[in-house]
C-alpha cells in the first residue's frame, strides 16, 4: 500500500519561500505522476503542479508559474515545492498525491489522483 507524506509547510511572510516535501513509500515506482494540490478554507481544492516520476515532464497551474518548481528524487523516492515569492493567497493547506496512470498526460484534476497525504499547512503573512 502505498502511503505519502508531507512535509515542509509553516509560516512565512509574503515575498518569502518554502520548500515541501512528499515521501512515497510502499511500492516501485514507474511512470506515476505525483501531483501537489492545496485547499483554502471555503474553497475547491485545486491543482498546483505535477511531475511524471521517470520523465520528469512537468505541469503547473497559471497562478504558480515562475515561482514555483517542482522536482524529485528518485533515489529518496521524494518529490518537492520549491515555492518562491509567496504571497497571501498561496495560504492553504497543500497535498500531494499519486496518479497510478502510465500515460504521457499530467492531470489537473485531483479525481484522477488515487492516494493522497494527509496536508501540511502553509500560511502566508502580508
């Protein structure tokens, strides 16, 4: 059984960064696409980057584009955020979670993620 967690969340002042770690465990681990999603409170979840394990393509929503990185190791099985120049609305707890799919598309839909963490929050101060 597969099983994700998080890591890296806190609070930091706007214009700042964060790094956010998920380490996978309880399988090999092929061409999946592990993909970091966050929630504010009141809101849909909502899709903030993928990357597909072995081919390191990558996919970001538009409002984090240029600001934040995704990347893993495949030696750590870890994939993260790199999240820079947040800002206040980035506030929100964020999840990463595996598509067990081996196509070539990343999905931004979170249904088409099977397992998921369990969040780490990060709150961004103005």
């Amino acid at each position: 059984q597969v099983q994700l967690v998080e890591s890296g969340g806190g609070l930091v002042q706007a214009g700042g960064s964060l790094r956010l770690s998920c380490a996978a465990s309880g399988r090999t681990f092929s061409n999946y696409a592990m993909g970091w999603f966050r929630q504010a409170p009141g809101k849909e979840r909502e899709f903030v980057s993928a990357i597909k394990w072995n081919a390191g393509f990558t996919r970001y929503a538009d409002s984090v584009k240029g600001r934040f990185t995704i990347s893993r190791d495949n030696a750590k099985n870890t994939v993260y955020l790199q999240m820079n120049s947040l800002k206040p609305e980035d506030t929100a707890v964020y999840y990463c979670a595996l598509d067990l799919s081996t196509g070539s598309a990343i999905y931004n839909t979170p249904g088409m993620y099977a397992v998921w963490g369990q969040g780490t929050q990060v709150t961004v101060s103005s």
